[in-house]
C-alpha cells in the first residue's frame, strides 16, 4: 500500500478546469474520478466507484463528538436530493464494527490504512480528510471508508460550526464516489469550499455517477 499526497490530484484538477473553459458547451458535472498510475491487469488508471443497490442503505457509523452529531445527517439529506429514484441513501448506524463508513473527529492518523487520501484544507477553523483503501490491482474497494473532521481550533472559533457542517458534506460527498475535486470554487467538492451546500453542478455529476458502471467494487460480499 502506497499512499498518494493530493496535489496530484489537484494538478490534474486543474488540467480538465483550464479545458472545460475552452469548450463552449457549458457542462453541468465535471470529471469525478480518481486517476491514478496503471497498474498491469485489470485495473484501470481512472477510477470511478459508485455504491450498488444491494449495499443500500450506506451505513455509517459517527463518533460521539459535538462537531459530527448533527453535521452527518445534514449531510446524508444534502445529497440524497440529487438522487430522484433512491440510487443513493445512507443510515446512521451505532456499531462501528459493521459500518461502512466511519466518521471520527480530530485529525486523520499517519499512514497505517491509506492508499489513497482526499482532503479539503479550508479556512484555518477546520479540515476534512477521506481515506479509500483501494486494492493493489485497483478494483477493489476495502471497506470501511474513513473520514475525518478535523476541528482544528477551539470551539469559539469563529465560523467554526459552518466550516464543519460543510467540510462533513463535502467529506460525505467523496465517500458516495465523487473521488476528485471540483475546478470551480462555487462548487463544495472545490478543493477548499466556500459554499455550505452542493451546488448544482455536485448534485449532477452525483446523479451521473451513479448512471454509469464504476470499475471499483466494494471489496467482500
Ligand atoms: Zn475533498
């Protein structure tokens, strides 16, 4: 296991922004999945996840911090919207054993699980981070998915509780398969968000995700 730092993925990011500029069709998503290097068999170096219909409800498991507790189920609702037919839903559930995702407050730990880290450095009151532990053929996803919120000043810090909620909700929005950042900063999968809700353009590229085969699986039955 390998873990990549983000500002690859940043540079490419910005890659496909500068050519969306230069095509006169406006798009309504923007490219969502991890590119990695290839690896020889049968994975792929773009890779897209999406969880399956059999695997819903996505279960998640929140630590008991004041940070999370209403932030999680924010979340879960400010995405459910993009899905008309249910493609996507997700509980809140109390054994952490068996959760698909884990949600913890504080910063993420070293190295000991992650291959591949998406994180958000926002404004100096908090970050967020996501870690995909992906198979070294790059087909497999390892459950669970490990997200982090990271207060990372005192609780009267101003602006404080908005960074959190939106740092849960973009989080949130990798772990439901929207593996890269957004070029465009009024989007709240952009790299460093600003705004507190998926914009349209989130809501869509969700909506497309979820449309189209993924090459990642969860791993197990
Ligand atoms: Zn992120």
């Amino acid at each position: 296991m390998t873990r990549r730092a983000l500002g690859t993925l940043l540079g490419l990011a910005a890659t496909t922004a500068c050519g969306d500029i230069a095509n006169p069709i406006r798009l309504d998503f923007y490219e969502w999945r991890l590119i990695v290097p290839a690896v020889p068999g049968p994975g792929n170096d773009s890779l897209s996840f999406h969880w399956p219909r059999n695997r819903l409800p996505v279960r998640i498991w929140v630590e008991d911090a004041a940070s999370l507790r209403d932030n999680i189920p924010t979340a879960i609702g400010a995405w459910r919207q993009a899905f008309l037919y249910g493609e996507f839903d997700a509980v809140v559930v109390s054994d952490s054993q068996t959760a698909d995702v884990v949600v913890r407050a504080g910063a993420a730990p070293g190295i000991e699980f992650s291959r591949m880290r998406l994180h958000s450095a926002l404004a100096p009151e908090c970050a967020g981070a996501t870690d995909l532990d992906i198979s070294d053929d790059q087909t497999q996803l390892e459950l669970p998915i490990r997200i982090y919120v990271d207060p990372r000043s005192g609780p009267t810090a101003p602006g404080l509780p908005e960074c959190l909620a939106l740092t849960t909700t973009h989080e949130v929005g990798h772990a439901l398969g929207i593996w890269r950042h957004s070029g465009v900063a009024t989007d709240l999968m952009f790299s460093d968000p600003a705004v507190t809700a998926p914009s349209a353009r989130d809501l869509e590229t969700a909506e497309v995700i979820y449309h189209l085969t993924p090459n990642v699986e969860v791993a197990g039955p």
